[in-house]
C-alpha cells in the first residue's frame, strides 16, 4: 500500500476513475485542490486558498507564469499543514496546468512526481493561427504562446514520469521530455456510457428521440476553438434540406473558453448568430446549455449525425463517450482526430473550415441514416478496443502508479509523435 497524492486545481477532474480505484485498492489517498474541488468518497481533501493576485501592470506575458508560482505557493502552504500532519506521500498525481505542483519536490524530495502532459502551448503546429479567420498571428502573440508554456516546462522538468491522454497531444511536447513520456488515455466508463438508441430524452419542454432526425454538437463553451462558427454556418443549408430536422447545442455562451476571448461586450455565440439568424427557423435550433453527462450521452446515442469540430488541440472527453454512444461523428479533419477516427471506417471526416462540406455531410446522415449504421458500430468498437477505461486504461496507469512507489524509472511507450 502506498500513500498517494492527487493535486488539481478542479478535483477530482481527469483523476476520479484512479481515485476511486486506489481507494479501493487500500492506499491512503489525499488531494490538494483549488477552492471549487469536490469531496470524494475515502479522499482527504484539502483546498488551498491564494492570498494574493497577480500583479498589476506586470508584463502582459509574465502574467500567466506568476498566477501559476501564486498558486503553487499555496498549493504548498496547504502541503505543510498535509506534512505537519504527518503525510508524506510516495507518488504524487497532478495535473500542472495551473501550477500547483511545481514547489511540492521541495517539501517532499523522496516523492515521486507523475503529471498529466495534456497539452504544451508553443507558437507553431498547433491551435495558435490554425484558424484563417483570424489573420495572421503577430510576433507578440507568437511570443504570448511561447510564455503561455513556462511553468509547463518548469513543472515538466521535475517529473518522473509523464502522461499524456493521445498520440497528437504528446506529440507536442518537446523532444527533450519524451524519455519519460507515456501514452495513456483516461479512457471511457463503458459500463455507464452506452448505446440508447431507442430512448426519448427530455429537455426543459421539449422531447428528442429518433422519430425525427437530430442533429447535436457540443461544446464546454461555444468559441472557435471547437468550430462553433462553422457548424452555425452550416445550419441553413441542413435545416433547408431537411425540413424535419432539429439541431440540438450544448455548451455553456458565457465563460472562459480555451481560446480566444469574443469581442467586447459579445459572446461567440452572439457574434456568429447574427449571420445566421435571418436565415434559420429558431425554433428548431434548441439551445440547451450545460448538461450532465447522462442527459448529453442519451442525446447523442438518438442523433443521426453528432458534429465534432476542433482546432489542433487537446482532444474532448465528449467525442470518445459520442463514439461509445454509437453516435454517428462527423468530425474536422484536423489532427487530433486523426488519432480515433478513420475517414468512412468509424466515422466522417470534413474540412474544418468549410461549412458546405459539413452542411453536405450532414444532409446525407440526416436523409439516408441506415447508411451509417456501420460507422456507428465501428465506432464504439474503436473504444472498446482501445479506450475502455477498465480493461485497458486504469490497468495502465495503476501499473505506472505502482511502478513509480516501488521506484523505477519512468517509461516512454512511444517517442510521442502524432
């Protein structure tokens, strides 16, 4: 048995599936996480609280770098009172994107370090100037990006060993971090997650079931990033073609996106539906916000086409569970989706950038949807054989877990290229 520490600043986060198995493996587990964590059943969680904010008028790219040390101060002061305590752990767990590990090898130096390498921001091959739409990426932006990574790296440096979720996301780590770089995905509860293709799903007042055709995207919040303007564009045409059609959007207006900010006063959402707006009947495009994952899942298992659109980017929980639902997918041909969907195998693959190539694809779904009941089963099958959360993924993480209480080196199972 060993003791272990999970630190997220959301916790329990991509974490739980490994929390709950180790608690029930009989390891003493902690978690330090930010003020919004939540408890979890045999967890000790402990919040930390910053005492300070950033510093005004500092250098626009040193902000980033200094909020994550605030927070990794007192990520460490919520530690002390852990080791006062008498906690010492033998791994620790974190996810380094909001800086809370980077001092705590300083109070426990025999500690062995494990992070979630989700995603290392840079200037190139990646979401910056993915997008046209944009113009051109300015030398202060490229330069922001780079800033964006500081504390990644430094976080990165004092692992034992990394983890990152797909092929594409470890591919943009530095080469120089890939020795202890493993490919292991948080993977899908496939127990829970599965195929309700003869549910009705109730929203508010309205009903969706497989008696008319549906159409569902959705996004943590509507941005660019995740394509909200391209699939709105293409909503004229389905909606034309289709008379019969609904589209359903999850996905939260308001909020911090991953990507760029809206303009002043708007939400990307409200940007973008003022050139749609003439041109749709509103009443069948159902906006529906957040929803629990139960609710989002038995939606897309009824829909005859679910739209996934991406920038080069960390890829979303949502697209596998869509694809464990037997969702049909119609995805951006970009490369995060290159690592799970093969092209008319197990799903669709359309330009990004072009709203007709969508709209089409998505007419063909909605018109001929016994076409694709192949894709679908595929689909799944693409998780069950590669994603299934007990049979494959929690089996390797606890191997790496165990690996790294016992000592031995980190393992890299692949040079991390996408």
């Amino acid at each position: 048995m060993a003791n272990i520490l999970f630190v997220h600043n959301f916790f329990p986060g991509q974490f739980g599936f490994l929390a709950e198995a180790l608690v029930r493996s009989g390891d003493t587990v902690v978690a330090l996480g930010g003020k919004t964590s939540e408890e979890f059943q045999g967890v000790t969680l402990v919040r930390w609280h910053n005492r300070r904010s950033t510093t005004p008028h500092i250098l626009p790219p040193a902000v980033r770098a200094e909020a994550d040390m605030i927070r990794a101060t007192a990520a460490l002061e919520a530690a002390i009172g852990l080791s006062k305590r008498g906690f010492s752990p033998d791994v620790i767990i974190g996810h380094p994107g909001w800086g809370e590990t980077l001092y705590l090898k300083e109070l426990w130096p025999r500690a062995r370090l494990v992070l979630h390498a989700e995603f290392f921001y840079s200037a190139s091959n990646g979401d910056l100037g993915f997008d046209p739409e944009f113009g051109p990426v300015s030398l202060a932006e490229r330069c922001r990006a780079v800033s964006k990574s500081a504390t990644l790296a430094l976080a990165y440096t004092q692992a034992d060993q990394l983890v990152a979720p797909t092929p594409f996301q470890a591919g943009t780590l530095p080469q120089v971090f890939r020795s202890r770089l493993a490919i292991v995905h948080e993977g899908v509860d496939l127990h829970a997650v599965r195929p309700t293709p003869d549910a009705t799903v109730t929203i508010g007042e309205r009903s969706f079931s497989r008696a008319r055709p549906l159409v569902t995207f959705a996004s943590r919040v509507l941005e660019p990033l995740r394509g909200c303007h391209t699939f709105f564009r293409s909503l004229p045409a389905i909606l034309a073609a289709v008379p019969d059609a609904d589209i359903v959007i999850a996905g939260q207006e308001t909020g911090a996106g991953y990507g760029a900010d809206p303009p002043a006063g708007e939400t990307w959402k409200g940007h973008f539906w003022k050139e749609i707006e003439n041109r749709v009947d509103p009443a069948r495009i159902h906006f529906v916000g957040w929803l629990p994952n139960r609710t989002l899942n038995a939606l897309m298992s009824v829909s005859a086409a679910h739209v996934y659109l991406t920038y080069p980017f960390v890829l979303s929980w949502s697209l596998l569970e869509a694809m464990a639902c037997e969702a049909l997918v119609i995805a951006s041909d970009t490369p995060p989706l290159h690592d799970v969907i093969a092209d008319g195998r197990n799903g669709i693959l359309v330009d990004f950038t072009d709203p007709r190539q969508l709209a089409d694809a998505v007419i063909t779904a909605l018109r001929q949807p016994e076409r694709f009941s192949g894709l679908r089963r595929a689909a799944r099958q693409t998780v069950l054989t590669h994603y299934d959360r007990e049979r494959h993924c929690l089996p390797q993480w606890l191997d790496i877990i165990r690996s790294q209480a016992a000592g031995r080196p980190g393992v890299s199972t692949s040079d991390g290229s996408p």
